[in-house]
C-alpha cells in the first residue's frame, strides 16, 4: 500500500518543514506495510529530505514533475537526475493540473517517465477522465489510451521491474471538488488499468501499485482500501495536515 501527498503549490518551506516532522513523528503508528510518501514543492525538498534523515524516518519523499531532457536551455525547468542527486525516491508525472494547465501531452508524459527511469526515480504516472468524457460513457478508452501510451514503449517495459511504476487513477472531476468517485466507480477504472498491466507485462502486473486519488479523506478512505485493485490514495488538501494525512495512512 501507497499514501501519497501531493502537496501542490501550498505550504511555506516552515509550514512544510514542520508538517515534514510532524509525519515523521507519527509514521511509527502506521502499519509496517504502509509506505508513505510526501511530495513537497522543489524548493522544499532539501530541507524536508534533510528533516527525513535526521530523524532515520521511513517517510518517503518524491517531486511532483520533472522535464524530460537530462540538462540544457530549458528555463524553469528541474531535471529527473538533479532530483534523484537529493535522494528524491519518487517523481508525480502528468497530473491532470499539469496535462490542463501546461498542456502536456501523454508523449511528453511517456518521455519524462523514461528520464525519471535513467535516474532511477519511480514516476507516480497520473491518468483520469474528465467529466465530459464520463458522461460521453468513455472512460475506459481515455483511460487505455493514458496507460498505451506509457506501455507502448518498450524502453519503459523493460525498466519497470528494476525501478517500479506506480499508476494513480484521478478522475478529473473528483479533483479538489469534495466529488470523490464512488468506491464502486475507482474499482471499476482500477481493475481495467490492471487489466491493461497484464496485458503487457504479465504476472509482473500485480507488483505494480495502483492507486486513487481525487477528494480522499479520513471519511471515505477506508472504502477505498476494501477494493481489490485500490492500493493506497493520492492525496491533494488532506495531505496538507499531518493529523488527517496519518489517520488516513492508518486506514490503510
Ligand atoms: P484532492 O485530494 O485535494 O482532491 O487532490 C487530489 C490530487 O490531485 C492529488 O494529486
């Protein structure tokens, strides 16, 4: 099991120090066979990986987007192996914010997810419909083509068993709405990406952590956590506080 915060554009680099130790403090309660993972903005990374060593905590910590070049003329922009030099585990690639608002494409995404591969970083890939799509009755179509156009390359394939992949499923609309997909609806798209996993990679597919994201809080957690193919959450604002952040971890 995953539990995944993504911290988005909040949090002071204090605010998330503090939330940072907070988590550590309290990720002994958690269930050993939780993993869980933070994922501050990259100006707060150094110091909350330094927070994580300090305190020889389990606590996880990744970036929520990287390029997909290695290094050059590239303004703004925050390399895979720069982040993997700060002992970053994880990297969230093509969050529906960044295909929307930044225009990314599922080659550009398929492109990062090979660099983070190289620096031997896990992408966190990020798929989901919107609510025109659902209503238009093809989310498993959208969902297939965001999934293809990852295991399509056969560099990917083959670094998966060596570095990991984690899929997580956010439909659009259940993002920062209170929207939450049904336990019902997330089991359906979960079983379907499963499906697509064993397809192309086998028995390897059931290794592979596929998880929810989208409005999850303590309230309808656990509900998640009962379905087969749900294993962990992504979560946006209730991973911002570490008190709801560990209760939901807990849940897990
Ligand atoms: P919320 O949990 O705030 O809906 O955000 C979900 C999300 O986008 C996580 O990546």
């Amino acid at each position: 099991m995953l539990i995944a915060g993504n911290w988005k554009m909040n949090l002071m680099p204090h605010e998330g120090m503090m939330l940072t130790h907070e988590i550590c403090m309290g990720i002994s309660d958690i269930p050993s066979h939780v993993d869980i993972l933070i994922c501050p903005p990259f100006t707060h990374l150094a110091q909350c990986s330094l927070i994580i060593e300090n305190n020889e905590s389990p606590l996880l910590i990744g970036a929520q987007n990287c390029h997909d070049s290695d290094e050059g003329a590239f303004t703004g922009e925050i390399s895979a192996s720069m982040l993997a030099s700060m002992g970053i585990d994880y990297v969230i690639l093509g969050h529906s914010e960044r295909r929307f608002l930044f225009n990314e494409s599922n080659d550009f995404i398929a492109r990062k997810c090979l660099t983070a591969f190289k620096a031997g970083l896990t992408p966190i890939v990020c798929i989901g419909e919107t609510l025109e799509q659902r209503n238009k009755g093809i989310v498993h179509p959208v969902i297939q083509e965001q999934v293809l156009s990852i295991l399509h390359h056969e560099q990917i394939v083959s670094s998966i068993s060596a570095h990991n992949i984690v899929f997580a499923y956010e439909p659009v609309w259940a993002i920062g709405t209170g929207l939450a997909a049904s336990p019902e609806q997330a089991e359906d798209v979960h079983a379907f990406i499963r499906l697509q996993l064993e397809e192309k990679l086998g028995d390897h597919a059931s290794m592979i952590d596929v998880i929810y994201g989208g409005s999850v809080k303590l309230e309808n957690a656990k509900d998640y956590f009962l379905q087969p193919n749900i294993d962990g959450a992504l979560i946006g604002g209730a991973s911002l506080n570490a008190e709801s952040f560990l209760a939901i971890a807990a849940q897990a």
